[in-house]
C-alpha cells in the first residue's frame, strides 16, 4: 500500500491559507456545539480567509490612492466605509484611529455665484 509520507494539514488539503486545525480548536473551545463536524472549521476559515482578503484588498487600494506602500487603519477604515456591504456587515464597529469619512452636508457648503445671478435676474423684473 501507500507508505505514511509527511502529513498534510487542513488549510493545505483544502487550498487555505487560514488555519483550518486552530478554528476547529476555538471551535470547540466556544461551545459553538456539543459536537462539530469535519467539514465547518473548513468553511469557517474559507469565510474568514475572504473577509480578510476582501478588507486587505480594498485597503491597498486605499493605501494606493494616497501615495503609501503600508495599509494604516485610516485606509482599512476608508475601504470598510466606502463598500456598501462591508459598511453593513461592520456597522457597528468602531475601527481605532480610523478617522471619518471626508463628508460636508451640502447645506453647509459656501453658495456659488451662479445660482446667485439667476435668482437675482428672476427678480429684477
């Protein structure tokens, strides 16, 4: 038969890079449930492995847009505000020195002088 060659961990048999072996540890550490199947670590650190990606890819973009090579807390910030679904999924969530978002309400902002010279011509007759 087949000769016991070097074992092969989770993450690797299911292409991850997440530690599939750890979650199931916190897993049953958690009492998610009595008892836990083979395949849910598997798909949790699948879950996790995209969300991470998904935030790391979104804030180097962020980190791109302002001239940096190193993803800050200000651009993980940007990146979970400006993408509807992640603002949703982390509505809650308070990310430490991230900062606003740059906004002004529009009722705030100086009045321009084109709207002034129509308003003024309508009431000169």
């Amino acid at each position: 038969g087949k000769k016991a060659g070097k074992a092969t961990s989770r993450s690797a048999k299911a292409g991850l890079q997440f530690p599939v072996g750890r979650v199931a540890r916190y897993m049953r550490q958690q009492r998610v449930s009595a008892r836990i199947g083979a395949g849910a670590p598997v798909y949790m650190a699948a879950v996790l492995e995209y969300l991470a990606a998904e935030i790391l890819e979104l804030a180097g973009n962020a980190a791109r847009d302002n001239k940096k090579h190193r993803i800050i807390p200000r651009h993980i910030q940007l990146a979970v505000r400006n993408d509807e679904e992640l603002s949703k999924l982390l509505g809650g969530v308070t990310i430490a020195s991230g900062g606003v978002l740059p906004n002004i309400h529009s009722s705030l902002l100086p009045k321009t002088k084109s709207k002034g010279k129509k308003a003024s011509a309508s009431q000169e007759f």
